[in-house]
C-alpha cells in the first residue's frame, strides 16, 4: 500500500503533511471534511455571507503558513476563524461609533458611513482638507484607533489629533458654508431659476 493510498482514511494532521509535501488532493480533502465544523463556529458571531469567507480565509491561511503541522487542525483553524470573526466585529463596531462621532463634530447630526465619506472626499476634492489630514481621518472612520493611525503612519500621536482636529474644522467650516449658501428656500429657489444672487 502506498503512502497516498487510502487518502479520505487519513487523519486530518496526515492530510495537512501530504498537503504540504505536495499531495495535490489533500488539502481539497481536507477543506470538504473541515469547512461545515469551522463554518458552524464562525455562524455564532458573524453574518452568514461574512462566516463562509472567515471560513475559508482560515484554510488559505492554513494552506500558506502551515510547515509545523497542529496537534488539531479542526481546533486551529476553528480558533483562526473565530478570532478574525471576533476582530472584524470590534472593527464594525469602532466603525460606526467612529462615523457617529465624526458625524457629531462636522455637525452633520446622523448620517450613513457611506455618507460622511462622501463628505470626507469632497472634502478633500476641494482642498478643504490636506491628503495627511484626510488620511487621518479616513483611518479613523474605517475604525482603527489614534494610537494605530500613529503607528500605521508612523507619526507621532501628537501628530494624529493635530491632524484629525484640524480636519473636523475645516470639513465643519465647509458644511457650514453650504449650509448657509444653498441651506435656505430662498437659496434653493434661486439655484433652481438659476439665478446667482
């Protein structure tokens, strides 16, 4: 009997040494065993569209960095899931309270995610903002902290709140700006006959 025979019989730890000795169909079997346990670990904390891909990002990274073969592979990878489910939830969560307290200090009141990045890059379109200050800020709304933006820009923290503040008031200044201009029926009327004053 050879060493690939009998392969579905295998353990998943023998599965894993074959995959990374070049079996080809190893790991094919592997994924097909493993992906319904994992899967069903992820379910418990994210949505099911975002569970499948945590799923199998958890195999890619298996299938890369695996040369030191875990005692349980079902348990590694169940843990890899569940801590990147466990981390893009805080993420979504820093996201929208990040969005909900930029939204307060622009004094925009409630506005969608989507929304106040409109209003970040038009922003930026009118030079309001510098690309330093917009980059700041842009770190902020996808929910990373001002110690992280420091460390991932390589600035000092100092640095990241000079930016940041300096950014909601521009943005507040602008919106404050339109507000006045084109906020009013009367400027509105006059917009839409096309007459400028």
């Amino acid at each position: 009997m050879g060493e690939t025979d009998d392969i579905d019989e295998r353990s998943d730890a023998d599965l894993l040494r074959l995959h990374i000795d070049g079996h080809r169909s190893a790991f094919r079997i592997l994924y097909r065993r493993l992906f319904r346990r994992v899967h069903r670990c992820v379910l418990a904390i994210a949505p099911t569209g975002e569970a499948e891909d945590i799923t199998q990002e958890a195999f890619l990274r298996l299938s890369k960095v695996a040369r030191v073969v875990p005692d349980n592979v079902k348990a590694w990878l169940s843990v890899v899931a569940v801590n990147e489910a466990r981390y893009r939830a805080g993420q979504a969560r820093r996201r929208a309270q990040a969005t909900a307290e930029f939204a307060a200090e622009i004094e925009v009141g409630s506005v969608a995610g989507e929304s106040i990045v409109l209003v970040l890059d038009e922003a930026r379109s009118l030079n309001a903002i510098s690309q330093k200050e917009y980059d700041v800020v842009k770190l902020r709304l996808d929910g990373f902290t001002r110690d992280e933006i420091a460390e991932r820009l390589q600035v000092a923290l100092v640095t990241v709140k000079r930016r940041y503040d300096k950014a909601v008031r521009a943005i507040r200044s602008l919106h404050s700006l339109v507000r006045q201009n084109f906020g009013s029926d009367k400027s509105r009327k006059r917009i839409a006959s096309g007459s400028a004053h």
